[in-house]
C-alpha cells in the first residue's frame, strides 16, 4: 500500500501514481508522464525529493526492466553551490558498474540536478528540462531495449 505524503507535490504524486486510496499503484505513461510534470510545475512549490525511473515489462522475459541510465533524480536542499552540485553530478555519472561518461556533463544535469529548498523556479526548471529531454531519452531507452 501507498501511503499518502503531506505536501503539494507529494499529494500530485499519490493522486496521479495510485488508485483505491493508495491500495493499487498506476504506472504512468510517458504521455501521462508529461502531464503529471506539467502538474508539479504549475503547483508553484518544491520538495526534498523526486525520483523518476524509466522502465518497461519484457513480455518474453516476464520481468520489468529499470533504464536505471536514464533516471531522473531530483534533491533539493536548505544550501549547496555550483561546486556541490558540480560534484554531485560526477558523482552520479561516474558509477562503475555502468557505461556512462564524464563527456555528457549536460544530460548528467538534466538527469541528476540539485536545488534549494526554497527555489521555486530552479526547480520547475529542472523539471522542464527533464521533460525536454524525454524526446532525447527515449529513442536511447529504446535501442537499449530491442
């Protein structure tokens, strides 16, 4: 079960991921996705946190497969500057159980930004971006898959 966050954009989550009071989860559509973005970007707040992970069934191996790569990864805090969030960054793309490069630093932002707590329109800009991006992700996502 689902249990329900107080906060606007905790509430615009649980509204749009769950159904029968938080007992089923809904898993969005990429189309549904944009909308539910669209919602948090125009409820004017932020949060400590958001995490969006890509995935999708594969039928012939009946198991779900996360485009972990590909995450979207948001964490806002009461400070950091360019130097933390620089390093952040880094820190998320140079994993070594995976392939990703140092080279695509602006999708590394785009996928794994910072922002201050009381930040509105970082925020909301971050949230756009990843929308933007989601046209770029998703032939990549894709390949991967077949």
């Amino acid at each position: 079960m689902l249990n329900k966050q107080v906060g606007k954009i905790n509430e615009i989550v649980f509204h749009n991921t769950s159904y029968y009071n938080g007992k089923y989860r809904y898993f969005p559509t990429i189309t549904a996705l944009k909308g539910i973005l669209d919602e948090i970007i125009s409820a004017n707040s932020t949060t400590d946190y958001i995490r969006i992970t890509p995935f999708y069934i594969n039928e012939l191996l009946d198991m779900q497969i996360e485009f972990e790569e590909y995450m979207f990864f948001i964490e806002c805090r009461d400070w950091f500057d360019e130097k933390i969030q620089e390093e952040h960054i880094i820190d998320c793309l140079d994993v070594p159980d995976t392939s990703r490069t140092l080279n695509d630093f602006r999708l590394g932002s785009i996928l794994y930004p910072l922002c201050q707590k009381e930040d509105v329109e970082s925020f909301e800009i971050a949230l756009e971006q990843y929308k933007e991006s989601l046209s770029e992700l998703l032939p990549i996502i894709w390949k991967l898959q077949k």
